[in-house]
C-alpha cells in the first residue's frame, strides 16, 4: 500500500514531475492595518495564488504576518520577487 515514507508503493518517483518550492516568512504589518485589511490581502491572495498553483497559509496576529507557501519554483520565484518590492 504505502512506504515509510507515505509514498504509494510503486509510485513514479523520478524528478521528471514538477517541484514544489516552499516559502517561510514573517513580516510587520504597515501602520494602520487592520482585520478587515488582512481580509482584503486575503482574498486577493487566494484569487491570484488559486490560478499560479500556489497554496499556504498566513497567520496575523499583534501586527505580524507569518507566511507558509507552496507551489511550483518558477512561480514561487515571480511571488517572491514581488514580496521585496
């Protein structure tokens, strides 16, 4: 059934499939940011990162964004390039 890994046994392994990269950030939340705020950064998030294959999750609390995202490498590079600007 499965590996000890969680890989179904037999599965394709090669690197011929797609590679997700993996992303960690934290960063300050911009003076006057607030929970309707995240919302709206939400939502677009969600829309633009529904259509690039990107997943994760974002956690705000005490004026501090904490980022885990996921997807393939060449749009993981676009996201992170517009994340410095």
């Amino acid at each position: 059934m499965f590996d000890e890994f969680g890989f179904p046994r037999g599965a394709d392994l090669s690197d011929d499939g797609p590679t997700l990269c993996t992303f960690v950030y934290c960063s300050r939340a911009a003076e006057g940011v607030d929970e309707i705020e995240v919302g709206r950064i939400v939502e677009t998030a969600q829309t633009r990162n529904l259509a690039r294959s990107i997943t994760g999750v974002l956690v705000f609390g005490s004026g501090v964004f904490f980022q885990l995202i996921e997807g393939p490498t060449a749009q993981m590079k676009k996201l992170r390039a517009s994340l410095y600007r």
